[in-house]
C-alpha cells in the first residue's frame, strides 16, 4: 500500500458541499459515510480539483452555486450501499467500477446566487422519499420508471426549465474538463478513467485525513 493525496473541497462562494450518503435523505435512508468515518467531507483527486477551479469563474459570470452532492467514495461505503440495496442498477458493479471510489468524479446540482436548487428533471440520484420507502420494501418498479428521467434523452414536454437547465450543468461541465454520463445527469468524471487508481481506504494521522492505494 501506498500514500495517495486528494484534495478536500469545501463550502465556500461557489460551492457547497452537501453529501447525501452523509445524511438520511438518501435513497438508502441511511447515512454511510457518517458509519465509515467520511461525514459530511468531500474529497477529489487533484486533476478533478483543477477542473472544478475553473469553474469557479464561471459560476460567478452567470451569479450561480454549483452543490456537490457526492465525490470520493469509501470502498468500505461501496459495499455496504451494495448491502442495502443488492439490485443491479443503483451502483456500479464493484469500486474498481466506480469513479467515485478512485475520486475522480462527482455528482452536482447548480443552484442560483441565493443558494436555492435550480429544477431538474428528477433530483440528484433520483430521490424522493416515496421511492426510498418503497425500495426499503424491496419495491422497485417505480423507482426504476421515475429513474428514465435521469437520462440526457429523456425530453418531456413540459419540463422546458428543468431540460434547460440539465444542459447549462452539463455545458459548464465540459467547458472545465469533465465528461458527462449519459443516464445520470447529475454525474460528472475526469476522461481516461483508467488513469486514476482505486482509492482503497482513509485514516487519520496526526490530524490529517490520509489515503492509500496499492503499490
């Protein structure tokens, strides 16, 4: 094993930081990453930092917030996601799968100057409490019905703003560096995933958050 910087991201003009497997309001109602020792803290590889660095202007240009609603994931937060909700199409096969779990990626909503979630088609990871519980009951076609409006093609008349401001995310997005997923609007990765090793686990030492990776 072997030492591996990430950058922490916090809360500031542009950003705020707001990661929803830290908290219950989550489609697991559950909040892993306070259970493995993450909480409420985002953490990116540092060519995934230089990219959201430059966003930074072009927020303020257009008076936006960009929220980021999940970055580095735990492999130990994987499997227990996986845990609870053992069905193909939440979550990624397994971490080596995950971009989240090699840190280069996020998933991120754009809210206007006053801190306020601009609308989207669905909220991020598709969430509502509704689907939540019905899932908990292991009741997933609706879930999976309400989760089409994830995708980049789904164009519903009616949803003008919502559609229009998927776009604007993902026109910011690319600008700085960053691919978009094609089912999940919200989801954002550096290019040439295989550049970015598998982040397999954090500790603590003499007060600062550490992580490593094998040699």
């Amino acid at each position: 094993m072997k030492e591996i910087h990430l950058v922490e991201i916090l809360s500031d003009n542009e950003f705020v930081v707001d990661m929803m497997y830290a908290r219950k309001e989550n489609m697991l109602r559950t909040p892993v990453y306070q259970m493995v020792g993450l909480g409420n803290r985002c953490f990116v590889h540092h060519d995934l930092a230089d990219c959201l660095g430059r966003l930074k202007p072009l927020l303020r240009q257009r008076k936006l917030k960009l929220k980021i609603c999940d970055a580095y994931r735990p492999v130990e937060a994987f499997y227990l996601m996986k845990k609870i909700i053992p069905v193909d199409g939440f979550f990624a096969l397994s971490p080596e799968r995950s971009q989240h779990c090699h840190a280069s990626a996020i998933d991120a909503i754009l809210l206007d100057e006053n801190g306020i979630e601009l609308e989207f088609p669905c909220h991020v990871d598709a969430y509502e409490e509704r689907f939540a519980l019905q899932v908990a009951k292991k009741q997933w076609n609706d879930f999976f019905q309400h989760l089409e409006k994830a995708k980049y093609d789904w164009n519903e008349s009616g949803f003008d703003e919502q559609i229009a401001n998927r776009k604007l995310l993902r026109c910011l997005m690319e600008t700085v560096g960053l691919r978009a997923l094609e089912h999940e609007w919200w989801h954002f990765n550096l290019p040439d995933k295989d550049k970015y090793p598998l982040i397999w686990g954090h500790f603590e030492k003499n007060g600062e958050t550490r992580f490593f990776i094998h040699d």
